[in-house]
C-alpha cells in the first residue's frame, strides 16, 4: 500500500490501492461461492458485540445475516 498523497481523479494513491485490495478480496470471495456467508459471518459477529440496548439494531442484523445465509445456500452470482 502506498502512502503517497498525490490526487487522481478525486482519490488519494492510497485510496485507489484499498479500493483494489476490496475488490480483489471481494472477487476471490465470489469466486469461492462463499461471499454471502463470509458477509453473514461478518454481520453475525457485529451483531454480537453490540450492547443489548440497541435490540432494534441487532435484530435488523440479525435478519440481514440469515437472509444472506439463504441466498448463500441458494444462489449463485453470476456476472453481468
């Protein structure tokens, strides 16, 4: 990763080289057909370390990681 603080097109070097390291980490995840449940896992484990007061919160996180769960066990993506 660079720390170079040139300006293109609005994003730093530095900007641009996580932007990169996201995607190619995102594609290797398609790529696996394990994407909807490494983010189900992710959500999970948010959803986990929030403090019970914010119930609403974690119930929306909740849903959203077992949605993902049935898209994982169900889908496939597909590039346009």
């Amino acid at each position: 990763m660079t720390d170079t603080r040139l300006v293109a097109s609005g994003l730093c070097l530095r900007d641009i080289d996580e932007e990169r390291e996201r995607i190619d980490n995102l594609l290797n995840h398609i790529e696996a057909d394990d994407y909807f449940g490494s983010l189900a896992t992710i959500i999970d484990l948010i959803r986990q370390e929030m403090k019970k007061t914010n119930q609403e919160l974690r119930e929306t996180l909740h849903n959203l990681k077992d949605d993902l769960l049935y898209l994982q066990e169900r889908y496939k993506i597909v590039k346009k």
